[in-house]
C-alpha cells in the first residue's frame, strides 16, 4: 500500500508560516518595510530557510521546489517583497548565457567588420595609386597630341619638319 502524500500537511504549514511572514510585513509602515520572508545576501528567496522554519527534513526540502503548488505560494509572497522568486536562478542564468552568446556574435561581426574596413582601405589605397598613373598617363598623351597637332598644323602651312621615327 502506497505510503499518504505529505504534501497536503508541508502545504497547511507553509501557508500558515507565509500568512504571518505577510501580516508582519503588511503592518510595518510602508517606508520601512524590508522582506520577512528569509532571503539570501543577493535578494533571492532563502528556500531552505523557509524549510527550516516550517521543520521541513532536509530530504523535504526539494518539494518546495518541484512542487508548483508549493512554490507558487512563496513566489507569491517573495514577489510581493520584492525578492526574487524560487528558479530565478535558473532564469538568469539562461539569461546570462543568452547575453554571452550575442556579445561573442557582436564580437565577432566587429572582426569582421574590422577587416572589412582594412581591406576596403587598401583597395581603396589601390584605386588611388592607379588612379595617380592614370592621371600621369593622361597627361603625357595629352601634351604628345597637341606636339602631333602642332606639327600637323605646320605641315599644312606649307612648313616642313622633321620628324624622327
């Protein structure tokens, strides 16, 4: 025969427990209310303090964890006193991974942004360099037309010059 659940009797305990942690919290005055729930140094529900409160076995302690029914009524009471609840551990955790892996993939797109730009410059160093024998080139064509122009010119004009193959 299977053995009774325990949890009907761990839940009457925390909900009695949780009832006069609220009502002490609920008549301090509200600029000097501070959480009565037990709370670890980073501001997150103390679960095996409120084990140990309800005298919970420590191989107890799990339930009010796993069990939805249990936890949710000290998230409840630790959101209200502005802890975090039971898990967010968990969740920040998540969110913490979540947060390295876009700041390794921002890491990374700034690399290759960061190359992107230094081969960009020196294509562009290229095209100016290119652009400087272009320019050169240009120049001297343009003086060797208006050298052959002005020989032509003269070569109408009845004068005759020597050209030098």
């Amino acid at each position: 025969m299977a053995r009774p659940s325990v949890i009907p009797a761990v839940k009457e305990r925390l909900e009695a427990y949780l009832e006069k942690l609220e009502a002490v919290f609920q008549a301090l005055p509200e600029d000097q209310r501070t959480a009565t729930l037990p709370s670890t140094s980073d501001g997150k529900v103390n679960v095996r303090g409120v084990a140990q409160a309800i005298n919970l076995k420590v191989s107890q302690e799990k339930y009010l964890y796993e069990r939805m029914e249990l936890s949710q009524l000290i998230n409840l009471v630790a959101e209200g006193q502005g802890l975090l609840p039971i898990g967010s551990r968990l969740t920040q955790d998540a969110g913490d991974k979540a947060l390295k892996e876009r700041l390794v993939r921002h890491a990374q797109a700034g690399k290759a942004a960061e190359q992107a730009a230094v081969e960009a410059q020196a294509m562009q160093a290229e095209l100016l360099d290119r652009l400087k024998d272009a320019v050169t080139e240009i120049e001297t064509l343009k003086a060797e037309n208006l050298r052959l122009r002005a020989q032509l010119d003269a070569v109408h004009a009845g004068i005759f010059i020597q050209v030098d193959l």
